[in-house]
C-alpha cells in the first residue's frame, strides 16, 4: 500500500458487540439495562453514541449488533433505523470470537471484500472526527490485503486493567486525504500486567492498550477462523447457511452454544502473532481520539470531571448538591438534593431499589456484589 495514494473508500460493514452485563456499573446497571444502555455521560446512552460516530462512514444496514434476548428490546428501542435481521441475539454468550466470526461468515458469502470493524458498545471516543479519519485509514489498510488491523491507545498511565499490544518495525503509513497516518507492525498482544509490569511497559514507549476496536476483511476474518478454530468455523458456517430462511433462529439456538467461548485475540490474534511479525500480517493504527472504556464508576467520575470542569472536585449528578468540605467524590442520586460534608473519594449510587456505598478505589470490585447478590438467591438485583 503506497502512502503516496489516496484510495477509494473500501465498502465497511461494523460489528457492535452489546452482550455484556457491565456488572461494575451496578445497581444502574442490570442483566435487562447493562451499561451500553445506560446514558452515563451525555445525552444519548452508550450504544447510541458508538453509532452515531459510525453514521457518516456506514449505512444502517451496514451495522450488525450482537447482543442477547435480555437486552435486545431495549436495544432496538435505542437504535430504530438499525434492520431487525441486523440485531443477532446469542442463545448463549460465547465471548467474542464466535459474534465475530458468525458475521464474517454471513457476509463471505456475498461481498467477501467488505471490510468489516469490530467494535464494544460501551467505550467513549472524545474526538470523533479523528475517530473517523483513523478508522478510514484502517480499512484501507485491511483492504490491501490478508491483514488485521487493531487500534492501539497510546497509554497515559501504567493501568492494570488493560491487555497491552507490543509494537514492532514500522510499516508504510496510510495516507487519508492530507493526512498520513502511521501503521506500527504487532509484535504481540500482553494480557493485563500487574503494575511493575504495566509501569515498564509505558516507560519503554513501545506498548499501547489493545481498545478492542479490530478491522479485518470478511474473506480474512472467516479464513483465519478455519485456520485456527476449524471446529468453530464448521458450526458457525451451518448457522450462516441459514440466515434469511425461517429455520435461521432454531439453528442459532441449537448450534450456538457448541461453540467453545473464547476471545477473538485469544482464539486469532494470538495465534498470529506467534507467527512472528514478518509472516502475522498484523498492524496497529494509533487510537489518538480521546478513548475511554469508562470501566468503573471511578474511571466516570475522571471521565465526567473532566470533561465538565476539570476544576471539579466532586461530580454529584443530583436535582440539587451542596458540598463543604468534600472533594473526590461521584454521587448519583437523581431527584435529590445531596449535600456531601466532610468526605473524600466516595461513591454513592442510589436507584429505586438499591444503594451503593463505596470508595473509588473500591469500585473496581463493585462486579462482587453482583456474584454475591447470585450467590444468595437475589436474582431480582441483579
């Protein structure tokens, strides 16, 4: 791929996995209200937000969604121009290698070239233009040939919650329009480091935070799917042949739950990396638009201080807050007045059922409550 060219737009299709419960966000969110469609942090909820930045590069019936029967009425409330046959509802959550896969194999069959992105429902992108532009870049990458693109954040913090991506040489970079755009080979994917790890890693300036935003053709995807997890490709292919006929839902629900319950890196990523950088045909693009997980109520409370006023000391999202001598505190209590006295770094959540009291570095482990709450026969919490 020269960098001296600007080339057409590969046709793209995006795969917008939303069958996550995100336990840490309880007790807003729930088995039927999980954090992708919660609104967290603006005026659209989490899943509405992650299309909207795809609107101007895809048309609806470009978009599939994977998710759950749970969540799915929900879902399609919030995304009405998304087809219904788009909205894939798992009999079972199997990770995401098989969402994945199961639409490679679906579009194979007819446009094998489209270039197909994957991406979680529940991340918040500060700079959405560039967002585009990156993900513009990506995808005529994944178009040049059998290669697998992911974006890579550039780590503002040694964090311990994050898979990492070890970069190598640097490839020929992608020019969109006036702007080239550098491609770093992958050299391999890291799980998450403890923190003398993660502290290295950033220091070396040769490791970025793997966002879970992948690119891939079709045609790629589905071949590297029979390469490495043949007895997955064969179920998934069976399922695919059925798709538009009536007995499509019967064989979702009966084949489905066959497949092993896996990651996509885990189960291609990984597996090419080994291969050595030369032969793997993996490529990171930098992921420099503001992203954000929001994977606890403390990276919110950050994420909302921040944005609203980074002179903030508490965020209170309340009908009226008072505040005297308190800083470091997110208070969620819609319809109140909340007044914090003399508290630092707290959490307080508070819905009709349900009261959460924590500290912000506690909310990491908000996700027990919910084991715990399953443990005890408390099923309607959660």
């Amino acid at each position: 791929m020269s960098a001296g060219h600007s080339h057409p737009q590969p046709p793209l299709a995006a795969i917008i996995l939303a069958g996550g419960s995100g336990t840490r966000f309880w007790p807003r969110s729930r088995k039927a209200r999980a954090k992708q469609v919660l609104k967290l942090d603006g005026e659209g909820t989490m899943i509405q937000g992650t299309v909207d930045r795809l609107r101007e590069m895809l048309s609806p019936e470009n978009i599939w969604v994977i998710t759950n029967p749970l969540l799915s009425p929900t879902i399609v409330e919030q995304l009405p121009d998304i087809l219904p046959d788009r909205v894939l509802l798992e009999p079972e959550a199997r990770n995401t290698a098989p969402a994945c896969a199961l639409v490679a194999f679906l579009l194979e069959k007819k446009a094998p070239e489209t270039v197909l992105g994957v991406f979680p429902s529940d991340h918040t992108i500060g700079d959405p233009v560039r967002f585009r532009l990156v993900l513009r870049a990506a995808a005529h990458l994944a178009a040049s040939g059998p290669k697998m693109v992911v974006l890579g954040v550039p780590p503002t913090r040694p964090e311990t919650g994050y898979g990492y991506i070890e970069l190598g040489a640097a490839s020929v970079p992608v020019r969109v329009g006036e702007e080239c755009i550098s491609v770093r080979r992958v050299r391999r994917f890291t799980e998450k480091p403890d923190s003398l790890r993660a502290r290295a890693f950033v220091r070396s300036g040769n490791y970025v935070w793997n966002s879970g935003i992948f690119l891939w053709s079709a045609g790629t995807l589905a071949s590297a799917v029979r390469e490495h997890k043949p007895e997955m490709a064969e179920v998934l292919e069976r399922i695919a042949g059925a798709f538009g006929t009536p007995e499509f839902e019967a064989r979702f629900k009966e084949l489905y739950p066959i497949c092993e319950s896996i990651s996509i890196d885990y189960a291609i990523l990984e597996p090419r990396s080994a291969k050595g950088e030369a032969l793997s045909q993996l490529y990171c693009l930098p992921a420099d638009f503001a992203w954000n997980d929001l994977g606890s109520w403390a990276a919110l409370y950050e994420h909302m201080a921040d944005v609203n006023d980074p002179q903030s000391v508490n965020v209170i999202e309340a009908s009226h807050g008072v505040e005297i001598t308190s800083s470091g505190c997110y208070v969620y209590s819609p319809g109140k007045a909340v007044a914090l006295v003399g508290v630092q770094d707290l959490v307080v959540v508070e819905t009709e059922d349900a009261l959460l009291i924590t500290t912000r570095d506690g909310s990491q482990n908000v996700g027990k409550v919910v084991a715990e709450l399953r443990k005890t026969g408390r099923e309607d919490l959660t």
